[in-house]
C-alpha cells in the first residue's frame, strides 16, 4: 500500500487547487458550489495520478537514471508492470464514469485532460517547447473544469495569468534536467531542446509578463466595475514577493525539480500565498 500510495503521487495534488480559482474569485459562499468545487477536486486528482503512474510506466528507463525519481516504485521494481496498468485502469475510469453522472461539461474536460497527457507521456514530451506548452494547458484545462461546475465565465485575465504562470514553473522544472545533464546525467530525450541560458530568459520573460499582466487586470475597468475597488492593484506587492522567492530558488539554491514540493515545503512562498489571498479579499469586501 505505501508503494502504491508513492505511485500516486498525492502532494502533486497541491496542482489541483487551480480548480477552486472559479469559486474563489466569484466569492461565492454557497455551500453547494463549494461541495461540487471540492468533488471536481477529487475526481481531477483522482484521473491525474493515473496519469502520473503511466508517465512512470513510459519513463522507468529513465528514471532510473535520475537522482531522485530513481526511488519511484517502477523505477525500482517494487510495483510490476502488470500492477501499474491495472491501477492506470482504476484511477482512470472511476472518476471519467463519476463525471458523466454528475456533469457532461466536466466528464469532456476531464477526457480531455486525461487524452494529452496520454499523448504527452507516449510522444509530445519529447519535443522541446511543446512539452511545457502541453503541462500549462494541464493548468487552464482545471480552471475550465472549476468553472463548469460552479457555472461560470472566465475572464481572459485569468485564463492568460494561469497560463503563464505554468509555462513560469515548467521552464524551472526543465532547468533542473539542465543541470542534471551538465553533471552528465541525461535524464530527458528533449533537453538537448533546452540549456541554461534558453531557460533563464523564459522564465525571466514569463515572470515579467506575469506580473505586468497581473497588474493590468487588477487596474482594468472590468474588473474595477465588478469588484468595486480601483486599489487591488495594492495586492501586486505580494504576487511580485512570491515571483521573486521563486527565482531565488531557482537560480541561487538551484532546486526547482518539484514545484509542487516546493510549494508544500517552502515557508516563505507559503506566507505570501496566504497574505495575497488576505489583502486580495480584504480590498474587495472592506
């Protein structure tokens, strides 16, 4: 059971939060949008770690390569290949089938998902540029799955924020493969697509993008009209805090292999999430 649970993969869950961005921004306190939210969170957790034990299963060669994902229980041989279909099977088709009960748009979306990553893992991760192009799609493909559900429309601000924001993280994730095949250790057939001085201007393109377009949609007029406020532009502070916090892990403590641990382990970019979400909803509502 702990290599199965290893398998799964739950603290990448932490990607799946994106499908709350609906909910959160429509401030809706209505217990039954928020119990869907939370079901849609389930079932797209649920569909993505069969996505993570087949990309295992394409990639054990290659795992076994690299420092850390050597310890996979494919890449070590602890769980066959047999176990791993049977459990893609599993945690594939329960949350496609609970989907279509509850709500066709979502079931599509999450077909959807779970079809390119398929496409992703079997042949596109091997093409540079299309690989990280493919993971942020992953991203806005969750906030389509969030706003399905709660029954509303995305504004091209955030659709574009989320976005970037993906391609941000993805470029980090493929500077650390960088790193590992100058140390000699080539753990990716796409990274000769890539080298340190690519990734370094992407991601410092994207960060600046990011934090311009953040800023434009704080201070358009629809927004404005919407929410009521000409000052949440004053919550900048805190996505530039957290941009930045992210570069330095990238680039001084040369650590951005895992997003999502990063996330869950990094107490500094863990406060600054949670003081942006304060001063966002305390601009709005006071």
């Amino acid at each position: 059971m702990k290599e199965i649970i290893k398998l799964l993969r739950p603290y990448q869950y932490i990607k799946n939060v994106f499908v709350f961005a609906p909910l959160l921004f429509s401030f809706s306190t209505d217990i039954v949008l928020i119990l869907k939210t939370v079901l849609t969170f389930i079932l797209f957790s649920t569909i993505a770690s069969s996505i993570y034990i087949f990309n295992d299963l394409m990639d054990i060669k290659e795992d076994q390569e690299h420092p850390s994902k050597k310890f996979r229980p494919l890449a070590l041989g602890t769980i066959d290949t047999h176990q791993a279909l049977w459990l893609i099977a599993f945690f594939a088709i329960l949350p496609l089938a609970v989907a279509l009960m509850f709500n066709i748009t979502l079931f599509a979306i999450l077909l959807l998902y779970f079809s390119l990553n398929v496409l992703y893992s079997v042949q596109l991760k091997h093409f540079s540029i299309i690989d990280i192009f493919m993971i942020a799609i992953g991203f806005v493909l969750r906030l389509f799955a969030g706003a399905a559900v709660v029954e509303v429309e995305l504004s091209m601000w955030i659709i574009i924020m989320t976005f970037l924001l993906a391609l941000f993280l993805a470029l980090a994730k493929r500077r650390d493969d960088v790193l590992l095949s100058l140390k000699g250790k080539e753990t990716r057939k796409n990274i000769d697509g890539y080298n340190l001085e690519f990734v370094n201007a992407g991601m410092v393109l994207m960060a600046g993008v990011i934090m311009v377009s953040y800023i434009f949609y704080t201070v358009s007029d629809d927004v404005i009209a919407r929410l009521h406020t000409p000052h949440l532009y004053l919550s900048g502070f805190f996505v530039i805090l957290g941009i930045m916090r992210y570069m330095q892990i990238t680039f001084v403590e040369e650590r951005s292999g895992n997003p999502s641990k990063i996330v869950l382990s990094d107490p500094f970019l863990q406060v600054t999430i949670v003081l942006w979400l304060l001063c966002f909803y305390i601009i709005v509502k006071f």
